[in-house]
C-alpha cells in the first residue's frame, strides 16, 4: 500500500486544498499539522530538500512538493501512476 504523508498548517488554504485533493480521491494519508513547531518544520524542511513552504507532500517517502505540484500530478494523470507504483 501507497503511503501518503503531508504536513500542514491548520488555516493554510494551500493545504486545506491539497487534503480536499487527497480526499476526494480516497486516498488515505497522514497529516503532520506542524502549527508553531519550529522543531516539526526543521524537520520537515530537512526531509523535502530544503523546501520550507506548506504543504510538504511525500508520496513512498518520496517528496513531491506542495500543492500546486499534486494538482499538476492530478491534471495529468502521474498522480494515480505514482500511487499505483
């Protein structure tokens, strides 16, 4: 089984979109809400490369960016193609 992991912020509209995403296709994923954790962020920051912008989504432990990038995975199609993998 595909192991989703996504961390957020609980008011970021990024986010709150990506989990909508995530949602509507039944895909089941775990939530790192990282609010005012600096420590979290580090972390996260660390594990995507660098990237510190909300949301950080890993799909098999492999980081595949924010929001924008899942949506773009979505409108063609890799999405499903990497959750099958």
């Amino acid at each position: 089984m595909n192991k989703v992991e996504i961390y957020t912020w609980a008011y970021c509209p990024f986010c709150i979109r990506a989990k909508a995403l995530l949602t509507k296709k039944g895909i089941p994923y775990t939530e790192y809400a990282i609010d005012g954790d600096q420590d979290a962020r580090n972390a996260m920051t660390l594990r995507a490369d660098g990237r510190t912008t909300l949301p950080q989504i890993f799909i098999n432990q492999q980081g595949i960016g924010g929001c924008s990038e899942l949506y773009e995975l979505e409108e063609t199609q890799q999405l499903d193609e990497l959750l099958s993998t």
